[in-house]
C-alpha cells in the first residue's frame, strides 16, 4: 500500500471513513465470487484452496501490497500480506479469515451452495457467513484504503488461510510452525465469529463478541471383541460394548466450570435483562440464571461446561457377521483448566472394554474483556448502531486463533453483521441455505474499517 499522507494529498484526512460506494460494491462482489469458488474441505485433504487464495492475492496485490502465497501441500494455499501502519513503535494486529468451507448437497438448498447468487438484497451460497463474507469485508476496506490513500496506526497482517474447517496443518498450523516471521509484532487478532447482532427480544440487540474458545477434543473410540456369527450367542461383541460406552457418553452431564470470560457474558446479560445476579457467589445457580435469559441463553449454555457428542460410528462389514472390532467418534470440547477432569471422566465413561484417544487435540483460549482492545471493538460496533449493546462471549467451538496463539496472538472473534430480527445466524455455521444480507456486508465494512484505523 502507498505510504502516503492523505491529508497531503487533498484527500480525506485519516480519520474520516474512506468506506466509498465502490466499497460497498465490491464486498458484495467479493462475498459472492469467493463463494463460486468451490473449496469444499471434507477433512480427507482433497480441498484445493489455491483459486481463492489466488482471487485474494490478486485483490491485494491491486492495493498495493505484496501477498505471499505459501503452502505446505500443493494446492492448500494460504495468502498473507502487511499493511505498514504509521506508527512504528505500536504492535502489529492480525486479521485473518479461512478460505475453505463444509460441505453442502445442493439438493437440500433453495439455491445452488456455489452459485453466489444474489437474490433479493441477500448472497446465496456456502461460506456467507463462515466466512467468505470477513475474507470478502478485508479485501474491500484494504482497497478502499489504498483509493483513499489512508494507512492503519498499527501494522495490519493480514492472512487468508486453508484448512480451518478441519486441522489447520495445511493452514494457520503450517504459517504459524513455519512462517512466524511473517506474523512477527502481532500482539492481537481478530476473525470469525463475534460481533453479529443478536435479537435476544423486543428492542434488545446484542452484539457478542468473542473473547475466548472451549478446547477441541476429538475423539476416537475403538471397542475390541470376539467376532463370530450373527445368530450366535456372544458376550464379547465390540458393537454392544462400544454402543454402551457411546450411549454413557452422550447422556453425561458434565459439572459447571465457569471461565472468566463466560462469568463477564453472565453478570452483562443478566444486567440487560433485569435480572439480579452474583456470578462470583459460592452459591450462584447458573442453570437457573441461564433459565432466565430467553433467546440470550444460547449465547452462554454450550459453553458453561465442558461436553462430548457422539458423531460417527463405524463397525461391521455384513449383517450376519459380528465384527471383532466397532470405532465412533467424539467431538468433545474443554473449558480451560478442566483437561485433568476430562480425561478422568473418559476413562470412566468408556470403561475397561473400550480404549480412547486424542483424534485431534486443541488448547482453549482466553482473551481479556477489560482490554483496551475489546473496548475498541465495542467502541466501533456501538458508533453504527447506538441501540445495540456488545457482550463478550466464549466460543462454543474453535477456529484459526487457537493456531496463531501460539505466537503469542490473543484472539477475538470479530465478523461485525447487522443482522434483521429473525435471522438465525447460528444455524446459517454449516446449515442449508447459507446466506447474507447486503445491507448487513456494508454495515460489517464501516465497522471493520472504522476498528482497523482505531485500533
């Protein structure tokens, strides 16, 4: 990006929005293009990334920067650039958001998952909302920038990454093992899933933002048996035992642990809601608290506990033929500070004829919600819509920023959406019929741009 001095120029001082109606366009270009871009990640490394990674970088490289394109695998493209910010001595700041998506079967849609289809003043289509509409916001603030010659205090990294939707290996895993000198400086990050509005009510908006992820704990169970036939009596069959242990792990009822980002979320929306509440008593009952917080319960239920849902099974070749071994998965997820227990109550729950292991592992995160940083981030939410009221909130699951806090990033979820009364954002992560309002793509490019230049 030109380092220029705006004022200088005759153009906008930087203080003012350089968010123009080519801005505006673009994100929904952008938003919709990307999404024709089918990067489907299945989890069995067939996902090929490069075509967007290529579609950003080119984007970027129109604004000025020098985007570096890096892989660990052929075709598993990750994207980073730095914009320079003005003030040298102020740490870097990340923004960072994945370019692959899940699954979708076009026949359960209204519309083709990867036709990018705008109908209606909403864009259609697989990766709306995670996240190829973020990806599509950083590339038109980064170019209305460049137009307006405007530059970011801070240093901006900004990367694209692949393979978020299941290891991070070929994505954030790889830049951050192999290429941290690229990300050197960068003291916070900011992506996915925070700052969309959420309707809690009549005349109640809320705009979570994220300040901290329950752990990943995938699992993967392995019953061993006799196997015999179908007809006969056995005792020792790997699918009865394992379907026990997956039936006692399903219905457990995992103990209360209360982070202090998930005690802030409490104490906030319980004030909104008029309701008394001493989230730091001995004696605070959150299940009843939570009882009392309407739709806003979602916000903080998953992430009171730690948790294991059962999600695959996989045993047995014919149906007369008892096989000598069955295998199910687990997506578990742990509060910080909870592991010892978690790993405690697996081998309680499995019992003696079933092993367990670690498919896939992941630290929880904590970021602080007294921080200059959120304050900023709320701050920007609040200036375009006054009547909404930002909380923090804990993740249910993970993202990127669990990778790139190994470099010592503190993550915040922050995709900022303005969003209609009605529109289930939560079930848009992975739903049918992905979609996305235009308005809500502009509002989210005046509140990224207004938090990037204030930070």
């Amino acid at each position: 990006m030109a380092n220029t001095n705006a004022t200088a120029q005759g153009r906008e001082p930087a203080d003012a929005s350089p968010v123009d109606a080519q801005a505006l366009d673009e994100v929904v270009t952008f938003t919709s293009e990307l999404i024709r871009i089918d990067t489907t990640n299945r989890g069995g490394g067939d996902c090929r990334e490069r075509p967007a990674a290529e579609y950003a970088a080119e984007r970027l490289a129109a604004a000025g920067l020098q985007p570096a394109m890096l892989e660990r695998t052929a075709g598993r493209t990750n994207v980073v650039a730095r914009i320079e910010g003005t003030d040298p001595t102020a740490p870097a700041l990340l923004v960072h958001g994945h370019l692959d998506v899940v699954p979708a079967e076009p026949d359960d849609w209204t519309v083709h998952p990867f036709s990018g289809e705008v109908r209606d003043a909403v864009v259609w289509g697989r990766g709306a909302v995670d996240m190829k509409n973020m990806d599509a916001m950083i590339l038109s603030v980064v170019r209305a920038w460049e137009r307006a010659g405007v530059r970011p205090r801070r240093d901006i990294v900004v990367a694209f990454t692949a393979d978020e939707e299941a290891s991070a290996e070929d994505g954030s895993g790889f830049l951050a093992e192999e290429h941290a000198d690229l990300f050197e400086g960068c003291t916070e990050g900011i992506s996915e899933s925070g700052a969309f509005s959420f309707h809690a009510g009549p005349g109640m908006t809320l705009y979570p933002i994220a300040a901290g992820e329950r752990g990943t704990a995938w699992l993967k169970l392995t019953a061993h048996g006799r196997a015999g036939h179908g007809s006969k009596v056995n005792r020792s069959n790997a699918v009865s035992r394992l379907a026990a242990a997956v039936a006692r792990i399903g219905d457990h009822r995992w103990p209360v642990r209360l982070t202090p980002t998930v005690r802030a979320a409490l104490a906030e929306l319980a004030r909104l809601h008029g309701v008394p509440a001493d989230v730091h008593a001995p004696d605070f009952d959150v299940d009843e608290l939570i009882g009392k917080l309407g739709p806003a319960a979602a916000l903080v239920e998953p992430t009171v506990r730690n948790s294991t849902n059962p999600t695959m099974l996989d045993a047995g070749y014919k149906i007369n033929v008892i096989p000598g071994h069955a295998t199910a998965y687990i997506d578990g997820r742990m509060l910080p500070g909870a592991e010892d227990e978690f790993a405690q109550t697996m081998d309680r729950l499995t019992g003696p004829d079933v092993e367990w292991e670690f498919d896939h592992r992941e630290v929880a995160l904590q970021a602080p919600v007294d921080s200059p940083t959120f304050a900023k981030l709320r701050e920007a939410v609040e200036r375009f819509d006054p009547d909404g009221h930002v909380v923090p909130y804990c993740m249910a699951g993970g993202t990127d920023a669990k990778q790139f806090s190994r470099l010592g990033i503190t993550g915040y979820g922050f995709s900022p959406l303005k969003l209609p009364a009605g529109y289930d954002y939560a079930a848009m992560f992975h739903g049918v019929d992905e979609r996305v309002p235009v308005e809500a793509l502009h509002f989210g490019v005046h509140v990224l741009d207004h938090y990037l230049r204030s930070a």
